[in-house]
C-alpha cells in the first residue's frame, strides 16, 4: 500500500467535519445549549447534521431560522462567541474519528505525503479536536474558517494550504463530504474525493467529485492513482 501511495502522490488535503471526524453530536449539543440560553426549543440531531458545513455563524443562523429568528450582526456576533465557549467545554465528548481514518493518516504519513486540514471550524476548536483525538501530529498545516479573510467554498484556504505545504494543486488532492469542498477544490484547480459516509448526501449526489470514495482504505490507491494520471496529462 504504501508503495502505491509513493508512485506519484504529493499532498492530501482533508477537510474535518463529517470527513475525517464524527463530531455531529458535540456540535449538535452546542448549539441546543445555545438555542436554550436565549429561550428557544432544541432542534433534532439530524436536523443539525445538515445545519454543518459552512462555518459557526451560518450553523447559528439556520439554527435560528428554523424557529423563525433573524438576528441582527451585533446579536449574531455574540451568539457566536458564546457558542464558541459552549462548543470548546464539550469538543471531543463524543467526537470520534470516522473508520479508517487514523490508518489512512498513518499510511499517507509514512509514505512521505505533506498533510493539511482545511475546515471551515474556527482554528483553535480544529487545533483542539486534533490534538484530543491525538492525530495533531499528523499534518503540516491547518487551515480554519478564522485562520484567513474569506473561507471554503473560496479557493484562498485552499490555495494556502498548498502553498505552506510547497506543493502545486496538480499534484494535490483533497477529501472532503460537501458541495462546498467540491466546489474549492474545483476553484482551486485541485482533485477530489468525496466520502459518501459524510454529511453531505450519498453518492447519488456527489457534486462532480472525481471521485467517491465509501470506505478510506480505498484512498491510498485514490491518491496514487490521482497523481499519477494528473502527472500524464
């Protein structure tokens, strides 16, 4: 296997919610905390499953939206950082690393391959899962929805990335379980893999990925072989 990964294979890029972790349910907790403190009922976890993807504020706003509440930015600014506080008290309760994912890390790691995370979570509460689920140590760079001016489905976190790496977006692939990670990844002229256990929908959807991928110990040959054809043509 690593052999296979060390044919061409440079970068992986890998997005955090709902691809590298399960972390649903703690973020879930959060926000009906938070949906508590100002007086409004708690929302079903799998309703706040498809609220994730596109950073705290917006998860806070669909999260009011669905009791019929617009705040206002002032108000928004603080619900924001009092989730924040909510969200860091509980960030790995029940956050687990999807099957397959620690291996993965491990086998891109020993064959060499420069490793970065791109979320579109705040960078102190990505530095915090990473470090609680011990797998920290595994990438060069880390990229959260704060860390620059604009976030995912911008290419510029992306492209960031890449560039702290040193690695150009032909020879890069990123993994992730959106349409926002697709659509960065397209922006930013790099391939990608979508994980059909995510949170995004299921390979009926894949949002013109190149490629799906249903369990991770199909990604080294993924990788490997992204490489390689992108280093043909």
């Amino acid at each position: 296997m690593t052999d296979s990964v060390n044919a061409g294979a440079v970068a992986v890029v890998w997005d955090l919610d709902g691809t590298l972790v399960d972390s649903a349910a703690d973020i879930a907790a959060s926000l009906n905390r938070l949906l508590a403190e100002v007086d409004l009922p708690s929302l079903d976890d799998d309703r706040i499953r498809d609220m994730i993807g596109e950073g705290v504020r917006t998860l806070i706003r669909r999260g009011l939206a669905a009791h019929q509440v617009t705040p206002d930015d002032g108000r928004l600014d603080d619900l924001v950082e009092r989730f924040l506080v909510i969200y860091s008290e509980v960030a790995t309760r029940s956050t687990r690393l999807f099957p397959g994912a620690r291996e993965a890390l491990k086998t891109f790691g020993e064959a060499g391959l420069r490793q970065a995370i791109c979320t579109n979570k705040p960078e102190a509460i990505t530095r915090q899962v990473l470090d609680g689920l011990g797998i920290a140590d595994c990438f060069d760079v880390v990229i959260g929805g704060d860390t620059l001016p604009r976030n995912k489905p911008d290419p510029l976190p992306l492209r960031t990335a890449l560039a702290e790496l040193g690695v150009p977006p032909e020879q890069a692939l990123m993994v992730g379980d959106s349409a926002i990670d697709v659509q960065t990844a397209h922006a930013a002229g790099v391939g990608v893999a979508f994980v059909t256990f995510g949170y995004g929908p299921g390979p009926s959807n894949p949002y013109e990925a190149d490629y799906l991928i249903d369990d991770f110990a199909d990604l080294p040959a993924v990788v490997a072989g992204h490489s390689t054809r992108r280093a043909i043509t």
